[in-house]
C-alpha cells in the first residue's frame, strides 16, 4: 500500500476524502490559488512556487516551509475535515502540492480565477500515485 492510498479514502468529516476536501480548501481560500501562491511568496518561498507554476521541473517543498508559508490555523480545520493530526497531512500535502500546482497551472501562469480544476488535481495525483506504486 502507498502513502497516497489513502487520498481517496473516506475521510472522518462528512464523508469527504482529502482530494475534495483539498480542492474546496483551495478554492474557498481569498483569491484561490493565487492566494495560496501568494501566501509563499511572502513566506519567502516564492522560488519554490514559482518552479510548480513555470514550465521547468519542480522544487520540493520540504513540510516545515509548507507549515510556515500556509500556517497552522489555515491547514487545522482542513486536517480536521479530512480526520488526519496537522502533521500527517502537511507531509502529504509537500508530496502533492508541487504536482498538482503544476497541473493547474499547465501553461506556466495562474487561472485567471484563481480555482483549482478537480480534472487537473485527479490528473496530478494518478500520476504521483503510479509514481509511489498506487494504483491509478
């Protein structure tokens, strides 16, 4: 079984599994992705988002910066949501992320408005799966 085995597991909180819930997390966020872009770039780690956005390869984002950019009462109510401790889902969140912003953002810019695309997320992640030995 893989670490991301369990991103489409029922989650404790109505049901929901972690991709939803990641999606909706986003996407409620003041300005969506670009809010969430602009949260690490006034973290001081802009280079790193900005390699998930361009049309490079992307930098790892280790869970601490993760952490620090997005803050822990930002991520609580979503760990809440999906029934995971803020640190289990931080550490997946570093996996992911890199990932799924690179596929919401295919052209190497931000969506005008800002959301995550769901087909763009399940896109990233059956990738990432196959990468770790899940199933797709």
């Amino acid at each position: 079984m893989s670490i991301l085995d369990g991103l489409g597991a029922q989650g404790a909180a109505g049901g929901s599994n972690l991709v939803d819930a990641a999606i909706g997390f986003v996407n409620s966020q003041p300005g969506g992705l670009n809010g969430i872009v602009q949260k690490f770039n006034d973290a001081g780690a802009g280079s790193i988002v900005s390699s998930w956005i361009g049309k490079g390869s992307n930098l790892p984002i280790d869970p601490a910066t993760l952490l620090m950019a997005l803050g822990k009462p930002l991520l609580e109510p979503l760990a809440a949501k999906v029934g995971m401790p803020i640190e289990q889902l931080v550490g997946i969140l570093a996996m992911v992320l890199p990932g799924v912003v690179d596929r919401a953002t295919p052209d190497g810019t931000l969506p005008e408005d800002g959301k995550l695309k769901p087909d763009n997320v399940l896109s990233a992640l059956g990738g990432l799966m196959g990468m770790f030995g899940g199933k797709k």
